[in-house]
C-alpha cells in the first residue's frame, strides 16, 4: 500500500465547545487523519487514523455513500462500492484506531469516481441525574477514485449580472476530474480594486457546475464589462478575464 495518504499528515480536530442556557452540553472529541482519499486502479486501499484525544472513550460508526451532484447540489446514495472496515469501533482515551477503506468495483474508465466516508459518532448512555444534551459529530471524508485513464478537471467560468446589483459566478467542470474552489475574487480589468469576492470551499464534479451569487455595488455597471476572475483550487490557482453578461 502506497503511503502518499500518510503525508502531508492532515488533521481534523472535531472538538466542539459550546454554551447553553440553560442546560450543559455533552461532547467528545476526536482527530481523523488524512482528511481526503484518493485510491487508483495501481493503489486500491488506504488507512485512516482515528485519534482520541478526549478523556472518555469514543464510538465510532462507518457509513460509506456515493457522491455524485445534480443541479449544483451534493447527492448521497448508499453504496458497496467502497468497504471501511472495521464498520463500528471503540477508541478509548489517548488511543487510535485504523480505519482501512479499500475500492471494491474496477476504477471507471474514463472518469474519476466520487464517494464520501462518514464517521458518525455513537452518543454513550447520559449518566444518571444528567440534564442537558449530548452532542453526536459527524465527519464526511472525501474518497475519489482515479480513472483508467489519466483524467483532468477542466473549468470554464461565467459571469451574470443578477438584479440589486448582484452577480452569478459559475463554474462549469468541463473534465473528467473533481476539482475543489477554494476561493476567488474579481476585479475589473484594469483596477485592481475588488468588486466581490467569496472565501467558502466548494467541490466540482465532473459534468457538474458550482454557482455563486454574490452582492455587489449597485453603482458599479458591470454588465457588458470585464472581469477579472482569480481563483485558487485544489490543482493550482486560475486567472481569467471574464466579459460579464446580463442576465
């Protein structure tokens, strides 16, 4: 087994803290390592590292989904296609468990596939005399699959002037691959003075688009003029000039 999913060793820290009135809030915490799969037809298995770092022991339960969008939204399903085991574990204090996720279906050919594993902790049983709640966490990891053959996201950009001065950014995967925005901005072309920005990651299928509607300056007529876009994802970072439609 490859060990390219150990490193860069990327964690999550699922430790929730929050105030209540007036009842108390029960939680645990625990670490998940990497946060992202990627198996291939040479390299079919991978290991999670599920750490408790909390002071009462964790239960653990694995459900596996696939991932595909429509419309722009994430679309789950239940699926054989990945195996996690083991499917529901204990990690006691200070202890990790490994949680082994292998591919179960020959890799698509031509286009990469999407799957998300989800860690749903199992609430323990409120002691006597406990008042308040007790607060499950949930974590999806994405899990993608190489295609047969070398595959690439490929997105192409488009910018709508919307009413009340908004605009609608969208971006079209025109490829084979995923690809995750994980912030642009615009400017116009020219002037390097922002005209909207957004900074919430999103995923982008294959054949899939991602829109975002976003508040402008309703003095600034954009339609007909050019943007200027920079984005950074997943693959690198993208800097295009963009001629602004009217919706």
């Amino acid at each position: 087994m490859a060990n390219n999913f150990w490193r860069p060793a990327w964690f999550i820290s699922l430790i929730l803290m929050a105030v209540i009135i007036p009842a108390s809030v029960k939680a645990a915490g625990f670490q998940v390592s990497p946060i992202r799969v990627t198996l291939s037809p040479e390299d079919k298995g991978a290991a999670l590292t599920v750490r408790n770092d909390g002071e009462q022991p964790v239960i653990v339960q694995v459900q596996t989904m696939e991932w595909t969008q429509s419309d722009g939204r994430d679309v789950y399903a239940p699926t054989e296609d990945i195996l996690a085991t083991p499917p529901i574990f204990t990690v006691q204090p200070g202890k990790v468990q490994i949680l082994r996720v292998g591919l179960r279906r020959v890799p698509d050919p031509l286009k990469e596939l999407s799957y998300r594993i989800y860690l749903q902790e199992v609430p323990p049983a409120a002691q006597p005399g406990f008042q308040g709640l007790q607060v499950a966490l949930r974590l999806g990891l994405p899990v993608f699959v190489q295609a047969q053959q070398p595959a690439k996201a490929a997105l192409k950009w488009s910018v709508e002037t919307l009413d009340r001065g908004r605009l609608k950014v969208r971006a079209m995967n025109e490829g084979t691959a995923h690809m995750q925005v994980t912030d642009f901005a615009l400017t116009l072309v020219g002037d390097d003075r922002p005209v909207a920005a957004q900074q919430v990651a999103a995923y982008v299928l294959p054949g899939q688009a991602h829109e975002w509607v976003l508040p402008t300056d309703p003095a600034k007529k954009l339609s007909g003029r050019k943007v200027r876009l920079k984005a950074y994802t997943d693959a690198g970072s993208a800097d295009v000039e963009i001629a602004v439609e009217k919706k």
